[in-house]
C-alpha cells in the first residue's frame, strides 16, 4: 500500500512541477498576488487630490487652505475659477475634493456669522469620500475653535482657557494602523484557497481527458489510495505556499508574526481538508478541466466575499452574516491574523480550529463518499 501511495506522490509531483508553466502558477503567482496587496491594496487615504475654489481671496480665506495643505491629509494640485473647471476635475476624476470658498467668507467671520465653505467631493467611492468628509470637518472644527479663541483674546484680553479633555489613543496589534499588516496574513488563506482548489480539481479531470482513469482503475490500486495520491502532493504544495508568503510578508513588507508558527501550520492542514475536500467534489462533477476552473472560480468568489477579507462581516445583513458561519474561510482568516498581529494561541483560537476541524472532516468525507461512487 505504501509503495502504490508513493509512486502515485512520484507521478503526481512530477505532473505538477515539469511544466513550466504550472511551477509558475504555483510559486510565481503567490508572489505576485503578495506583492500586489503589499503594495497595491491599501485603504490607507494619504494624499488626497485636492482642488481649490477661492471666491474671497483674503487672509482668512487663505489661513483656511493652508490648513488644509499643511495637515498632511491633502495635496493641492489645482486652482479654479469657475464652477465649469471644478466640475470638470471631479468628472475626470483628477481631484477627489473641491474646496469651495464663497465670498464675503472673511467679512462674515468679522460679523460673528456662519462662513459658508462648500467641500465638494468624488462620492464614486463612498468609504474614500468619507475619510475624506471627516478629514475636512477636523480640519475647519480646527479652524473654528482657534478663531473663537482669538476673538475672545481680543474681546477680554489675557484669560484662563478653561481646561481640556485630550485623548490619547493607542492601538494595539497595528500600532501605525498599516493596512499592508492587515492584507497581506489575509493574502495566505487566498493562496492556500486557490492553489490546492484548482490544482486538486484539474489533477483528476486530467486523468478522464487523456484517457488514463480506466487504465488506473484495472491496477491494483484502491480508491482511498489514489486519493491519497492526488491530495497529499498539494496539500504540501500548500504548506509550501504558506511558508513562502509568509517569509515575503515578514521580510520584506516587514509585517509583524508575534504569534506561533506551528500553530499557523497545524491551522493550515485544518484548512486543507476543506479546500482539498472541496476540490474533489468539483472533480466528480467536472469532466474538462475548463468545467473544473470555473467552477473551482464559482466557489472562490463567493467565499472571498463572505470571509471577511475585503469587507468586515459585522456589515452584512444579518442573513448574509448567519451565511457565513457556512464559510471555513472565516475562520482560517481570524486565526491567521490573530498569530500574525496579536500573538495569540490556541486558548483564544481554538473556537475557530474546531470550526475548521468540524467543516474540514465533513467536506472531505462527502468528497471521498462521492469520489468513491465516481469510480465505481
């Protein structure tokens, strides 16, 4: 038994890794795929374009843009002086905000009445616009506390300020609140996801399209041995994988791993019989491997989206949110991060391993279950 399950771990790395092309989708394309969320995938807003629209032109008016230029949020790449040019930025998307000064902004200020300033912002992407939108309200909440103070300056003379509450914050696990620290952990379980997916699904539908799962068959190998044969090769792939990533995103993006890395590799195994699981499933119902990838795909995109990765859980509809304890990518991705930025241990982890040693051991039984009546 051993030496069949041994020479089908021969013929499959062999399959695997001889082509070109294939050791390229499975140690250049992580690369790739790391390297585009480290330098790509950000939700970090820094520099933001900004236009202004400056109809009074005093020292007021101009106090209020320098505040703007020199808080490190915005970057002043234009100038108009008409509505038409102001427009014609936000629609050619060259500005994110307008900054519209109206006039008699200063002499309204003298008087002790409300300065109309209108921001005038790209609302295409509304979590952008809204970092963007409080930025904007710090910067003039700012601006007014200082004019109040100056003017009761002036008014009373020398006064006692009454006194302050100043917050002083703290953020743990990312202190400098990167979201390269965030992405690139997350990065793992999409590479483990895809990679052991797609190449578990294709392996087998290759052997119905060259013709070579009959001749399989008549040999004195068993089922659970050519299952073997087929999974175990990429399930080290994956680990593979995992350590490949994970060596990119510490030494190079200099992301923190502060907790086990046992534990993220026994994790990671949980996480394999699922994918792996998965994978077969999609080879029994597949016969090309052009049904196989897209299917593999139809899966992938739906569990990306319900995981966690992109957009937080908590924001789904409660229907969605119940969807996603269905979702083993959930799971692996709080585990990930949890070892990554906080260190911590199976003591904190471990509702999320049983979660994935439960989904892991059903989906890969009914894989084999299926697989089984497949080839009989």
């Amino acid at each position: 038994m051993i030496e069949r399950i041994r020479r089908m771990l021969v013929k499959e790395f062999l399959q695997a890794l001889r082509d070109y092309r294939m050791r390229s989708t499975i140690f250049l394309l992580p690369l790739i795929q790391v390297l585009v969320f480290g330098y790509a995938v950000t939700t970090d807003v820094k520099h933001v374009a900004l236009a202004v629209y400056d109809l009074d032109n005093t020292v007021a008016s101009r106090d209020l843009i320098s505040r703007f230029a020199g808080s490190g949020y915005f970057e002043i790449v234009n100038c108009v002086y008409d509505d038409a040019a102001a427009r014609s930025l936000l629609d050619h998307g060259r500005v994110r905000m307008v900054l519209r000064i109206n006039a008699g902004f200063q002499a309204d200020l003298a008087a002790g009445r409300v300065a109309q300033v209108q921001a005038l912002l790209d609302g295409s992407d509304s979590n952008t616009a809204g970092i963007v939108l409080n930025y904007s309200n710090e910067i003039v909440g700012q601006a007014n506390f200082d004019a109040l103070v100056d003017r009761v300056t002036r008014v009373l003379g020398t006064f006692q300020r009454p006194g302050q509450a100043d917050l002083q914050t703290r953020a743990w696990f990312n202190e400098n609140l990167e979201s390269r620290n965030f992405f690139v952990p997350g990065v793992i379980a999409l590479i483990v996801t895809l990679i052991t997916l797609m190449l578990t699904s294709i392996a087998v539908v290759r052997e119905y399209e060259i013709g070579t799962i009959e001749q399989i068959m008549v040999t004195p190998i068993r089922p659970i041995e050519f299952i073997l044969g087929k999974t175990v090769p990429f399930a080290l792939i994956g680990f593979a994988d995992v350590l490949l990533i994970t060596a990119v995103g510490v030494y190079w993006f200099e992301v923190p791993i502060r907790g086990s890395i046992p534990l993220l590799l026994l994790a990671t195994g949980l996480y394999l019989l699922t994918s792996l699981g998965v994978g077969l499933l999609i080879s029994t119902i597949s016969r090309t491997q052009q049904q196989a990838l897209m299917t593999s795909f139809l899966f992938f995109a739906p569990a990306i989206l319900l995981s966690g990765f992109v957009f937080p859980i908590a924001n789904m509809p409660p229907v969605v949110q119940w969807l996603t304890y269905l979702n083993p990518l959930r799971y692996f991705l709080v585990i990930i991060r949890g070892i990554f930025l906080k260190g911590v241990g199976l003591q904190i982890l471990w509702p999320q391993m049983v979660a994935l040693t439960i989904i892991g051991v059903l989906t890969f039984t009914l894989a084999v279950r299926r697989f089984h009546k497949t080839l009989t």
